[in-house]
C-alpha cells in the first residue's frame, strides 16, 4: 500500500514538474512576459518624455512671440524688416587642404 502511494505522490510530482517548465503558464512563457512588459514600459517611459517636450513646445507657441520667431528664423529662413542676412559657407575640409599649395623644399640650396 506505501508503495502505491508513493508511486503516485513521483507521479503527480513528475506532472507538476512538466507543467512547470513546458505547460501554459511555463517559467519560459513567464520570463518573456516579463520581458515584454520589460520592453513596453522603457518605450512608454521614453514616449512620456517626448510627449512632455513637445507638450512644451505647444505650451511656448501659444503663449510667446519669441518661441514663434525662432522657428520662422530657423525652419522657413526669414528675416525682419531691416535686417540684413549673411550666410557664411565654409569650405569642405578636402577642398581647404587642396587649394593650399603645399611648399617644398629644395635639396641643393645651402
């Protein structure tokens, strides 16, 4: 009889262990769920960010001219009534060491 009952105590042992580690509801199945919500909640924590920046941004266009010139200076290019534009363009950096000549040195000259 202790017999009996002990094979069947392994054997209920032995069916918890595989529903454990390959049922629904696995330590695998688990672990990747944690990963997901791992995953989604760095991206709701960075989406947080960017929507409070822009929230910014709408908060200082309502509520400033400043904010407003800014971005007409930096996005379409304009200027002022009576301001005088100067756009400085800079040489490449392959050009620049091309166009100056490089100076030589003469074997024979004492």
């Amino acid at each position: 009889m202790l017999r009996w009952i002990a094979l069947v105590l392994i054997l209920i042992l032995i069916g918890l262990q595989l529903k454990l580690w390959s049922g629904n509801g696995s330590m695998h199945e688990v672990d990747s769920l944690r990963m997901a919500v791992k995953k989604q909640t760095d991206d709701n924590a960075r989406l947080l960010q960017r929507n409070q920046a822009v929230g910014a941004d709408v908060l200082d266009l309502k509520h400033g001219d400043q904010a407003v010139e800014a971005r007409a200076r930096t996005e379409l290019g304009l200027i002022k009534p009576g301001e005088t534009f100067y756009q400085v363009v800079e040489q490449p950096a392959n050009a620049a060491s091309a166009a100056t000549p490089q100076a030589t040195s003469s074997a024979g000259s004492p």
